[in-house]
C-alpha cells in the first residue's frame, strides 16, 4: 500500500485538493490533499518531510511536465490550489520558526503592469520548492521591493513582466535594486523577456518558466 506522503504527492500533482472537490472526476469522494497533509501531521510526520518528500517532489513533476508541454495551466493551476490546502497545514510551522525553509523570495509583477497569473505560478512553485514566498503582487515599483528587500535581508527577487512596455521597469527595478544592494540576485520571467534581455539589464538569470526558477534557486541554496 502507498504511504501517506505518496498519496499526498498523487494529490498534488493531480490536483486532488480535498475530498469533496470534483476534479479530477477519476478521484471522487477520495482524500485529497487537505485531507492527508492533517493526516501526515497527525500521524506524526514532521512538516519539513511532508514539504520535501511529498509537496516539493509533486511540484517538481508538475513543473516538469508543464515544460514538456504534458500538461497545461489549468492542470498547473489545479495543482496549485492542491498544495495551497496542503500548506494551510504547514504553514503555522513554519511560520513560528519551528521548522525552516530554505530561504526567502521576493516577487512581484513590475510597475505599470497588470498581470499576475505567471507571476501566481512562479509563486507557488517556488513555494512548493520549500522557500517562503513574499509576493508583492502587481504593479509594484522599485520603492516597494527595496523596502521588502530591507524587511527581509539576503531574499532573492523576482520580477515579472509581460508586456513590452513594461520590460523597461524591470530595468529600472534592476538598476536600483543593484545600486543598493549589489550582491543581491535578481531572476526575471515573462513572456517578453529574454536571456538576452536579461543580460542587458544587469539581472542574475532568466527563466522561461517556473520550474527553471525553481531550478535556480536550489541551486543557489545548495
Ligand atoms: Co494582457 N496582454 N493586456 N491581459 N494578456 C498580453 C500579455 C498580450 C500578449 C495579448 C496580445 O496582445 N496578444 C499583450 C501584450 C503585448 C505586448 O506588450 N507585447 C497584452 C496587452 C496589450 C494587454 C493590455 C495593454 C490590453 C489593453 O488594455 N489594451 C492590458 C494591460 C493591463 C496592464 O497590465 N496594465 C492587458 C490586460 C489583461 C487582462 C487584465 C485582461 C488579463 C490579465 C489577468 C491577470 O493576469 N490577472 C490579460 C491576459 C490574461 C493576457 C493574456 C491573454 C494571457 C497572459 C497569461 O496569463 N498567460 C496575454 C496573451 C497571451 O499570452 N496569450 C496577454 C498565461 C501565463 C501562465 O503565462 O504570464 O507568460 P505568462 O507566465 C509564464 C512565463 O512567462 C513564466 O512562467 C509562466 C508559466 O510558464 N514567467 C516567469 C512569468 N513570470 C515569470 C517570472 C520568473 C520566471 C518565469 O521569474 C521571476
């Protein structure tokens, strides 16, 4: 039989976010992952083995088939709010010092633009990839990441951008951000961005998608 934490991971993966929610209809009536992460708890299992073996090898995959184009991001999205009900469980862990993640990540869409569901999903896999996320939302200018950056010292930033006209903000975040702290790193995304661009504006490293970003970050961690 499947231990708990693999059945956690089927659910995130999947999905699955609690017993009553409809999708995926091949998991009716079943556990989800709300269900199991209070199970996995209560069973004893600490909150960092329950995000590193189970939440973070889910999102891993789903990050991965998202690449591949095996699925999609309303599959991606799905997945999401599973490990967002899984984490409601854990974050009160986490939160009061009690178990420690690997670090902090700033993000938040540049100035000027409205869209966040990019940005959403680079959040959350970030998230699932066991770091804690501050998300300054959209629109935010670089007065707002530098004061987030001063709250919270040593945090990586991310910047999201998707359209051409606001490309130019994220130079302008990039160059104060530098200009105030030069040894922080600094990951862009977004449709319209490039490495090339990337390399232009003085940011650390780009990735076309949210496992990249995830990919980065462990790397930088480890
Ligand atoms: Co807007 N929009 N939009 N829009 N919109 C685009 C981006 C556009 C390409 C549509 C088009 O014309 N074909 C176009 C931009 C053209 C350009 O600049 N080249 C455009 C425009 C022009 C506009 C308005 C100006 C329209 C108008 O009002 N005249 C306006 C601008 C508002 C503003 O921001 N100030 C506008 C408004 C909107 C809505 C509000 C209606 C809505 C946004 C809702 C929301 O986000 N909450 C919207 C939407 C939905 C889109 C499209 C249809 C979809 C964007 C999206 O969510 N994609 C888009 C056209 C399209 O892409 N087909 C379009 C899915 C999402 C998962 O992908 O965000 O690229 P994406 O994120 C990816 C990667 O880029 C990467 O990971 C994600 C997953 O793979 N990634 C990162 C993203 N951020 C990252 C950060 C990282 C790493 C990776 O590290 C930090």
């Amino acid at each position: 039989m499947e231990n708990i934490l693999e059945r956690l991971a089927y659910c995130v993966e999947n999905g699955k976010i609690n017993k009553t929610s409809p999708y995926p209809p091949s998991m009716k009536d079943q556990d989800g992952a709300d269900e199991l992460a209070r199970q996995a708890l209560d069973e004893g299992i600490r909150p960092d083995e329950i995000l590193e073996n189970a939440l973070i090898v889910a999102m891993a995959n789903v990050g991965n088939r998202f690449s591949r184009k095996e699925i999609y991001v309303p599959q991606m999205l799905m997945a999401a709010k599973a490990m967002n009900s899984a984490m409601a469980h854990l974050k009160p862990f986490f939160q009061s010092g009690e178990t420690k993640r690997k670090g902090k990540f700033i993000i938040g869409t540049v100035s000027g633009d409205l869209h966040d569901i990019g940005k959403n999903l680079v959040a959350m896999m970030i998230e699932g990839g066991g770091w804690e996320v501050i998300d300054l939302g959209v629109d935010v200018g670089a007065e707002k990441f530098l004061k987030a950056l001063d709250d919270n010292p040593g945090a990586l930033i991310g910047l999201s951008a998707l359209l051409t006209t606001t490309m130019e903000n994220m130079k302008k975040i990039v160059s104060a951000v530098k200009e105030k702290h030069p040894d922080s790193k600094i990951l862009v995304g977004g449709a319209p961005v490039t490495m090339d661009y990337c390399s232009k504006i003085g940011a650390d490293f780009y990735s076309p998608d949210p496992q990249g970003a995830v990919n980065y970050l462990r790397q930088l961690a480890s």
